[in-house]
C-alpha cells in the first residue's frame, strides 16, 4: 500500500494527541517537534505540503535588516539569532550569502546612514557573519558590472543567507522527518471545519484525489493553516484577537544575470526592496510588500512591467530583459499578523512581521499566526510548550527534531561517495558536486542513494536535462515523498518548474521515465493534468523498456 493510502487510512481510524490543520513551515516544524518527543500526531493540508505561501518566498532565511527602520530591534535580535541557529544547524543548507546594495542620489536616506544601520545590523546578530563593508561607486562598477552606476550614490555589503535549494524542499523535508518520527501526515485532505465533543475534537474532512469524506478524532487541534487560518477558525466557530492581512510578493525567474554568488540589492521607484537573488544557474527578481485582499494572488501584467521596468533601469545588460525572458513566475502572500481592528490603520508598511502563537483557553486549541521561515525552529518549540500545558505527555521532552545528522553520519557518507568517486559521474556545468547535492536534500539517506548508483551506474544519470536530478532520486521521491500530482516533484519537491519553461521540460526525453517512476500506471493520465493532453507521453513503459537497452554505464569525465 502506497504510504498516502496507508496514513489515510490511520487518520480514519486512530485518535490522535493532535491533529495539525496545514503543511507549510509553521504545520511542518510543529509537527517535527511534536511527533520527535513522542506525541501521536496526524497532519493534513487541503494541497500538497508546502503548497501555498510555503513555496512563494525569496528563499532568504534573513533577520529583517528593514524592520530597523521601523525601530522593531526585539524583532530584528529575535531574526537574527533564529538566522545565525539555522546557518549552524544547516550548513549543507541554509547558507550565508552577501548583499550587494546600491543606493541612489535623492534616496529618503543618504548612503552612509544606510551603512552606518548595516553595522548596527551586524552587532545585533551578536557579528556572527561577515562585516560589513562601504561601496564607492566607482568599486560598484569594478566589482558588479552589470550594476548600473550612472545614478548611484554609492553602497555597502552585508550578509544574511540563504536556502540553497527551494523553500517548498526545505519545508518537506520537516514533513519528512516528522514521519520518520511516526506521525501521520497526509496531503490533499482538505478540512470541512471541527467541533468540539467532550474531550475530543473531531475534523470532517475530505480527500480531494477521491471525494472521499471522513472524521479524524484529536485530543487538541491546531491550526497553522497561514492565509487560510481565519477563516478555518470561523469554519470551527472559533473566535481569536489576532488576524491576518496579506502582504503580496511576487518575482519573476530568467536566465542569470551575474556570474556571481550574491544577492544584488536595491530600493525600487516606489521605496520598496528590490532583489536579485542568485536560483542554480537563473536569477530571480522580485520585490514585496504589496498589500492585496485575498489569499491567492496572481501575478499581473503590470507587476511584470513593474519588474522588468526596475531591474533595466538599473542594470548594464546587452538587450533589456523582456516578458519573452521570464521561465517561471512565482506569486503569494505573506500573512501578517494585526490585533482585533488594530492595525488596520496604521502604516501598511509599519505593520509588524513577527508571529503571534493564540491559545483558545478550555478547549485545547490553538493558531499560528504569521510567521517567518527564518523564525521556523522557535516556532517548533513554541507550539511543543503549549501542547505540553494542554496536558499531552512527551515521553522523550528532550529529543532534538532539526538539524543535519550527526558529524559522524556526514563523514561516513562522504568517505563512501570518495571511495565510489560518485562525483566523476556529476554532469557538465552542474553547480556543484553530486555528492554534495543528495546530502543537502536527503541527510542520511543519502547513503542509500549511493547503495543505488554502486549496484547500477544508470541510477546517477540526469534525467530531465538542465535540472541536476539523477534518477535514483526520482525513485527516492516515488518511494518516500507522497507525490499524488506531477507538479508536486516539479515545484515543491524539485525546482525545476522554477528554473525550466514548460515546454521544454514537456520535450525532455527523461519526463515520461520520470513520470513512469512516480505514478506508474498513472504516468500519462498525470502528464496530461500537468501539461496539457497535447502532452504526446508515451505508452507507459515504453520510455523505460528503450532506456534498459542503453549502456549500463556512464561515461566518467
């Protein structure tokens, strides 16, 4: 039995210590905690995990050096201490990464005073990172020549981090590790709303892959829905002081713009942030902080022309980027946390980005509101506390639930992968070793991984070209990461929706073994929901049978 059927079917029939309402960061952390200390949990989401404002980031674990000019320095030291524990945590992972900032002439703040905040910035992250540093205009044009300088007054270099895969993997990965520790989690099951009957809460809710409805039992419900929280508290006829507005984000991905690794930074024409952030071998640009009404925002033609009006204003390109540029769009929202009619006045921009935890006091209930991915293990630890005060019991309290494995693991992955020479068989003009790669998005089992290549060399080919992902992990992912949609490996287990048009994934000769791995007899029912039925994937099996008649080995570089 598949592992979604099989949780299914123990979310039908087992009372739970908690039932968690959603799988992005904040369901995903919680349930890692919980289950880690021994809590019985089950976990659902109404999409995928990670399938809403999860997967929409800029893929920045920062500690908010703009929230200093609100004068929020709690939040920023809270930021930046959760920042320097991840980057400890996660070095294959979460990674520290320069800004390179360029301030303008007429900017509301003159240069040195944006770097003198810069410093105050460092300090207060107890200086755990790289110092900062001033920028002349002339070094701008030295050091980054795609910066355009004509209107610059100068700059400075800071370092926050970054997650050197995608948000959305980032995100399972607390999914994934929270099964390993016995919770039940299952995605696509969609909460009607709870009640309350005696000592229990009980959730109706619905598969959305077969329109079967069922009830899932739970001693306490929490509720880390994000955009969606308020209204499943009103679906549970639930009142709460906090609730949400949506600030909107989008960016838009192209081809890279600068060779090298670092963040390029500046204030938009409107006064927003404005980034460049290096994605593998693309580039991605954006801006947030754009207040809209609903959870499920969509980019439009003129947040493109937003966009791409900024970013060729301030770059030396060979030809202005275009819309005929962009491979992928990526659009969300982050949910920001206002008490009762508080806030609704105040300063959009002033709003506060930090996360509020609600207890409904006698019912065993609680919300997360907002939050921040760089805040995720606080966040964790946060909703373990009030668990324990509901009455649950941890028997292991203690048991530490994030973080790579253990130095010694580490060490004996890579002695193995030196002594297999497993990185000979990493492809042309890939961004980094192969060894290094399945570490960072497996931990320990990685080593499994390795197993996989040793008994067959055909597990370490590329098979979506240009995308870095060799065919034992797709394996991995059928085995594994519960994927019911194609868009599931594609966007949030992967990020090769992100960083490959559509049509060229389509053309790969790898995607219908690929979809073969994952969904079996379903491979060209669920090519066709993807793509289109003009998707043209072969019979299944087909694409597998003519692959067994290649060579069984690889050519080493």
């Amino acid at each position: 039995m598949k592992l979604r059927e099989s949780n299914i079917e123990k979310l039908k029939n087992e009372t739970f210590d908690v039932l968690i309402l959603g799988g992005g960061i904040n369901g995903a952390v919680s349930a890692a905690s919980l289950s880690a200390k021994g809590a019985k949990v089950g976990l659902i989401d109404m999409g995928d995990f990670a399938s809403g404002t999860s997967q929409e980031s800029s893929n920045l674990a920062w500690g908010g050096i703009k929230y200093l000019e609100s004068l929020e320095f709690f939040l920023v030291r809270k930021l930046c201490m959760s920042r320097n524990h991840l980057i400890r945590n996660y070095p294959s992972t979460v990674q520290e990464i320069r800004f390179f900032t360029t301030i303008e002439k007429g900017f509301r703040f003159p240069s040195w005073f944006i770097y003198l905040g810069t410093w105050i910035y460092w300090f207060i992250g107890n200086c755990f990172t790289k110092s900062p540093r001033f920028l002349t205009k002339g070094r701008i044009a030295r050091e980054e020549p795609v910066v355009k300088t004509t209107n610059a007054e100068g700059g400075f270099e800071y370092s926050d981090s970054y997650l050197h895969d995608n948000d959305a993997r980032f995100v399972f990965n607390f999914i994934r590790m929270s099964l390993n520790y016995g919770c039940i989690a299952s995605n696509y099951i969609e909460s009607l709303g709870s009640k309350r009957e005696g000592d229990f809460w009980i959730t109706s809710v619905k598969d959305n892959i077969s329109g079967k409805r069922f009830e899932i039992r739970s001693k306490v419900l929490i509720n880390t829905c994000g955009p969606w929280a308020d209204d499943m508290n009103t679906k549970a006829k639930i009142s709460t002081e906090h609730r949400h507005v949506f600030s909107k984000g989008i960016h838009l991905i192209v081809d890279r713009i600068t060779p090298h690794k670092r963040v390029l930074a500046f204030f938009a024409d409107d006064g927003r942030l404005f980034f460049v952030l290096p994605m593998g071998n693309k580039t991605c640009i954006g801006t947030t902080d754009n207040k809209v009404d609903t959870p499920t925002p969509h980019v439009t033609e003129e947040d493109r022309d937003f966009v791409l009006s900024n970013i060729n204003k301030r770059l030396n390109l060979e030809k202005p980027i275009t819309r005929d540029d962009i491979i992928s769009e990526r659009c969300g929202v982050r949910p920001l946390v206002v008490k009762g009619s508080k806030g609704s006045n105040k300063d959009w921009m002033q709003l506060s980005r930090k996360h509020e935890v609600e207890v409904i006091k006698g019912s065993n209930q609680l919300t997360v509101f907002g939050g921040k991915l760089t805040d995720c293990i606080n966040v964790g630890e946060e909703v373990a506390s009030f668990v324990k005060n509901f009455g649950i019991e941890f028997p292991y309290p203690n048991k530490r639930w994030y973080g790579e494995p253990d130095p010694a693991i580490r060490d004996e992955y890579f002695h193995q992968a030196r002594l297999m020479n497993v990185d000979s068989y990493t492809e042309e003009n890939a961004s980094e070793p192969i060894s290094q790669r399945l570490w960072r998005r497996y931990g320990a089992q990685a080593i499994g991984l390795l197993e996989n290549i040793r008994e067959d060399p055909r597990q370490a080919e590329v098979l979506i070209k240009g995308t870095e992902y060799i065919r034992c992990e797709i394996h991995q992912a059928a085995r594994r990461e519960m994927i019911e949609k194609l868009e599931d490996f594609l966007r949030r287990r992967s990020k090769i929706a992100l960083i490959e048009r559509k049509e060229t994934i389509r053309k790969s000769p790898g995607i219908t073994e690929a979809c073969e791995i994952l969904f079996g007899k379903e491979s060209k029912l669920r090519m066709d929901e993807y793509f289109g039925k003009s998707s043209g994937s072969k019979t299944p099996g087909n694409s597998l049978k003519n692959s067994k008649l290649k060579s069984m080995t690889i050519k080493k570089k």
